[in-house]
C-alpha cells in the first residue's frame, strides 16, 4: 500500500509541478478540466447516480467547465466564490449534525446539484489564483495541508475528545485545534520572513491578509480557512459513509480519488478567492 501511494504520488508531482510553473496555461486548465471530470464522476457516484450516470455526468462536467472557462466574464468569478462560501455556512455545514438526506429523494438531488456547484467553484478558483500566480495558489492549499498535518500529529498524541464520531471516528477535537495552531504558528513566521530574509513570501495569502487588515484579523480569517477545511473533510466522509464507500474512487491509487485529495479545499479555494479579490 504504502509503495503504491508513493509511485502515485512520485507520478503526480512529475506531471503537476511541470504544469504549474511553466507558465503555459492551456496545459493547466487541461489538467485542472480532468480533475473536474473525475470529481464531478466521483460525486455523482457518492449521490447515487449509478456508474454509467456518474459517467455521464463527469464527461458533461468536464465539457460544461471548459466552456466556462472559456466564456466567463470578469465580473462573474466574484458572485460565483461568493455563493460557494454562502453554502458552506448554511447548507452542508449545518448537515454534520442533521445528517445527510436519504439517498435518491428531491432533498438528495438537490444537495447533489449545489454540491456540484461548490466543486465547479473550487476549480475556478484554482484557475484564480494561478493566474494570481502558481505561489499564491500554494500559499493557500498549503494552509490546508498544514492543518491536515498538524491535526494527524496532534490528534495522535493528545487525541481523546471525538470530532465527530457518527462520520470520522479517527477525528478529534484536540487534532483540530493542532492543526489550526500550526497553521497560525507557520503563516505568522512566513509573514515575519516575507519582510526579512524570504521577500518572495510577500506573494503568499497570509502576507497579504496580514498587510491588508492586520493581524487580528488576518489570524481570525486564518481560523475560519482551518474550520472550513475540517468541515470539508467531514463533509465528504459523511457523504461516503452514507454511500457505502471508503474512497470515493480509485483513480488515483494509493490515495482513492479527486475528492479524497481535494475534500478540505473545495471550501476554503472559493473563499480564499474571494477575500484575495478584497486584497
């Protein structure tokens, strides 16, 4: 298992890093275009659409994002990050303790069309924050992973309280605060080094949110990205538990799928976009 996820890994930064600092944005929107695909196809399948549905509804997910991509308006991207986020505090937030809809209902569908909004929101974001420049959009997903590894490390030394327990035993309430502490601790030290030793950090979201508002509340906002991450994360275990799946495919081995690898992003990207659009 753990040599699989490595080839996997190894084969991905060798196709991904190329793309992302090149500089040559038909190959990056082609890249980013198959991952909505392979989302929208994993999504599907986890609302209960059925494999050749699901399949049909990736294809026409990566077709519909292309166009998109090709004909959105300047002013559209702002409304579009902004309604994501609006959803993610007021419907799939509230259904970690209502729990999800029954599987093929009207309430079903209709979480599965908004859900397929948010993840076509996430991806434009990526597209946003790329041509913001291929450091900034790190910047931000490394918040995440940041959070991810500080949960993992503190929930295995200090965990006891559950996060959630009815969706992600393995979670716990002191993983989450690690998490969120290390991402506070690493964004003030790389906002420390960007006016220093490391001026290039000047081009990262911390930095910016920091030289914008301060840090009262750039580290409040960072809060909220490292909750919405958690959320994320929760919110695709419950939608795979629901379904009867421990990853939601296997397209990428060793790793399960698109959405496993981009579950705590999908919130935090069409935010992040939005408050860069402030800054």
């Amino acid at each position: 298992m753990l040599k699989t996820r490595v080839i996997t890994a190894v084969v991905l930064l060798a196709i991904l890093l190329p793309v992302l600092f090149l500089n040559y944005f038909p190959a990056f929107a082609l890249v980013v275009t198959l991952f909505v695909a392979g989302a929208v196809w994993e999504g599907a399948r986890l609302f209960g659409l059925g494999e050749t549905g699901a399949r049909v509804a990736g294809l026409l997910g990566g077709v519909l994002f292309a166009y998109m991509l090709y004909a959105a308006q300047p002013g559209a991207a702002r409304a579009l990050f902004g309604v994501a986020a609006l959803l993610w505090f007021i419907r799939y937030a509230p259904t970690l303790g209502m729990g999800l809809p029954p599987l093929g209902g009207v309430a079903n569908w209709t979480l599965a069309i908004t859900f397929g909004f948010a993840v076509f929101a996430a991806f434009f974001a990526i597209v946003g924050l790329y041509l913001h420049s291929p450091l900034y959009l790190l910047s931000v997903m490394v918040l995440v992973w940041i959070a991810d590894i500080g949960a993992y490390f503190a929930g295995k030394a200090f965990g006891k309280r559950k996060l959630a327990p009815s969706i992600s035993p393995g979670k716990s309430w002191e993983g989450a605060i690690g998490g969120a502490v290390a991402v506070l601790v690493l964004a003030a030290l790389s906002i420390m080094l960007a006016g220093g030793v490391a001026p290039w950090l000047q081009d990262t979201f911390a930095y910016r949110l920091q030289a914008r508002f301060g840090w009262g509340l750039a580290l409040l906002v960072l809060l909220v990205i490292v909750m919405f991450s958690v959320i994320g994360d929760l919110f695709e275990s419950q939608l795979k538990r629901r379904a009867g799946m421990k990853d939601s495919s296997n397209l990428l081995p060793g790793h399960g799928g698109v959405l496993d690898r981009v579950d705590a992003l999908i919130p935090v990207l069409p935010m992040a976009a939005l408050i860069s659009s402030w800054l």
